[in-house]
C-alpha cells in the first residue's frame, strides 16, 4: 500500500478498518497489528513540535493531510491505543539517539512502541540506545473523546 497515492477518505478509511478490526483482540495482538499498521506509513520530515502537545495534530489531521514523520506516526499508535481502551497507562516520550529527537509511545513504562518500524520492543532491550528528553502523560495531550 501507498500511503502518497491515497485519497484523504482512504486513509481515514483504512484506520477506522484497522480500529474496528482490532478491538476484540487480546492486548498484545491489538499492539502487534497496530505498529505493523504504522510501519507502512511514509516517513518524511518533521512534522511536529515534539515539545509542545497543545500544538500536536489530532489522528484525522494527520491522516487527512499525509503528514508523517516518525513523531507524527507516534501520535498515530497513541491514539489508536487511547481510542481502544482509556484506562491504559500511555505515555509520549521525547527520546534523543543517534537519528535525533523524536516521540515514541509507551505503555506502563516498560514497552515501546515505534522505535523500530513495525516491533514491539521492551524498554529494557532498549534503553541504552537513547536518552529520553521529557515524558508526556495522558492528561499532557489533546483530548479526543
């Protein structure tokens, strides 16, 4: 699939298939196919100030413009979780590594989303590779509900 190549329809389309889709599904399975989703978005530059969450783009702005970088896409995966169940503990990180600032999405402080396209990594897997810059809770980011 081309994310370029689809209309505005398509692709909210498309995450409203993967949402309803996914629902019933035990929680690991639900991340799996949720950052798989993700990884085939296109990632372009910056779309977003990873520092200012009142600025950050709903999930239907961001599918609806095609605007994806790797912060944007993290956006996507935090929304998507926090549509499919409100009570989880999800967070936004802002992490610094070799390829430079970013967000990614994280679940109980311990799994990651995003970090690499398309796995669901385990902080401590991880955690030497970057350095996260602030963290971002629930009440932190734009309601959608």
């Amino acid at each position: 699939m081309s994310w370029n190549t689809l209309s505005n329809e398509e692709r909210l389309h498309l995450w409203r298939q993967l949402r309803s889709g996914i629902k019933f599904l035990q929680s690991r399975d639900q991340l799996d196919r949720i950052v798989e989703f993700c990884s085939t978005m296109p990632i372009g530059r910056r779309t977003l100030d990873y520092y200012s969450p009142a600025d950050w783009p709903t999930p239907w702005e961001i599918l609806f413009h095609g605007e994806f970088c790797k912060s944007s896409v993290s956006l996507m995966i935090f929304y998507t979780l926090a549509l499919l169940n409100k009570e989880q503990d999800i967070e936004l990180w802002v992490v610094k590594d070799n390829d430079g600032d970013y967000l990614l999405p994280v679940i109980d402080s311990q799994i990651i989303l995003n970090y690499e396209a398309g796995k669901v990594s385990k902080y401590s897997d991880i955690c030497d590779y970057f350095i996260v810059m602030q963290k971002f809770s629930k009440d932190q980011i734009k309601t959608i509900t």
